[in-house]
C-alpha cells in the first residue's frame, strides 16, 4: 500500500495519487486510489465520480471493491471517495485496505499532523509530492521525517512543476526524485503520462 503524500496543500498530490495510480493499474491490475483527506475530500472530483461515504462503508464492513467507484478520467483505476468519514472511519478502512489482495493508493492529508499519519500507518511507502520551492520542500521534509516514524519511508520525491535543476536529496534524504510537468492539465496528455509510467517503474522494482 503507498501513500502519496506532502507537506503543502495544493501541490498536486491528489493528482497524482490518480497518475501513478493509472500506471501502477497498467503493470499490475487494476489499481485501487483511496480518498484519505477528511477536511478537503477532493478525490471524487478529479476521478470524474460522485461523492459518495465510500470509506465510511469499508469501515463498517463492506467490501472495498463492492463500493469503490471506476474512474472516469484515468484507466485502470476504481476510486473510494471520504465524504463524511470519521478520522477512525479512515483508521479502520485504511487497516481493511492493506488485505484487499489489489495495488493501493492512499491519497494523504497534506502536513505531518493525526489526519496525515493516519494512511502513512498503514502504507508500506511513501511518495512525497512537492512544488519546487524552498516552502515546499521544507514542509515535505517534515512528512518525510513523519513517514520515516511510521515504518512508510519515502521512496521518491515528485517535484511538481520543475525544471530539473532543484535537487531535493540532501533535504527530504529520499534516493530519488522525478521531475514533473505543472499537474494541472489533462492527467492523459502525453508527457505527463510518461512521468507517471517512470514513477510506477521506479517503484516495481523496488518491489521485486
């Protein structure tokens, strides 16, 4: 299970959770994206779907792939929207979650507060999502240091809307970063596409 965090809200994590969820689906089943975020529930939104207490449902017993919604702007993807949910709703779907048998996405709060550590107790990595400003990074390294704690270390960095030439390593101490266009277009144009695709080989092989 991997979380998609980062310190700074609007940054692009949500997003992104669907680009790697969407290409993460294409290499190894159809990829689950979870809406962890109570106070700015926005998954639904970007997937095409709508609001629905979906994670308030597997809290209660269902099955996460009986409420989970397909996407309507990404492939290979069914979300779960958080409307209304609890923040031990969130603790106990996210439990739930890591035996659903699919490949999972959490889409995290941003910051290093209870709501953020929540999903990154559960996941089994982190890729932390930031702008390329020295804000940005600073508040990321605090999840960082935050995931680290929780045994869901950072396996990458995705520096959103970067030109290549910031080097996050020596402050956020993750062994590697993918530079990516602005998240703000079509999740399906092609160079995005391809950022995605990277991000998911990067994080197979870790896995194998």
């Amino acid at each position: 299970m991997l979380a998609i965090a980062g310190g700074k809200g609007g940054c692009g994590k949500t997003t992104m959770a669907l680009g790697v969820g969407q290409a993460l689906g294409r290499v190894t089943g159809r990829a689950l994206v979870v809406d962890t975020d109570r106070d700015m529930p926005n998954l639904h939104r970007r997937a095409g779907v709508g609001p629905a207490s979906g994670v308030s449902d597997i809290a209660a017993g269902a099955e996460p792939t009986a409420v989970a919604r397909r996407a309507a702007t990404v492939e290979n993807v069914d979300v779960v929207p958080c409307r209304t949910a609890s923040a031990a709703a969130v603790s106990s779907a996210v439990d739930r979650l890591s035996r659903c048998g699919r490949p999972v996405v959490l889409d995290c709060p941003a910051g290093a507060g209870p709501d953020a550590a929540c999903p990154l107790r559960a996941a089994n990595g982190t890729v932390l999502v930031s702008e390329p400003t020295r804000r940005s990074l600073t508040d990321a390294a605090k999840t960082a240091a935050m995931a680290r704690t929780l045994d869901a270390p950072p396996r990458l960095t995705v520096l959103v809307g970067s030109d290549g030439s910031v080097d996050p390593s020596g402050l956020l101490s993750c062994p590697r970063t993918v530079h990516v266009p602005s998240v703000s277009g079509p999740l399906e144009a092609d160079r995005a596409t391809a950022k995605y695709a990277e991000i998911a080989a990067v994080l197979t092989k870790r896995n194998t």
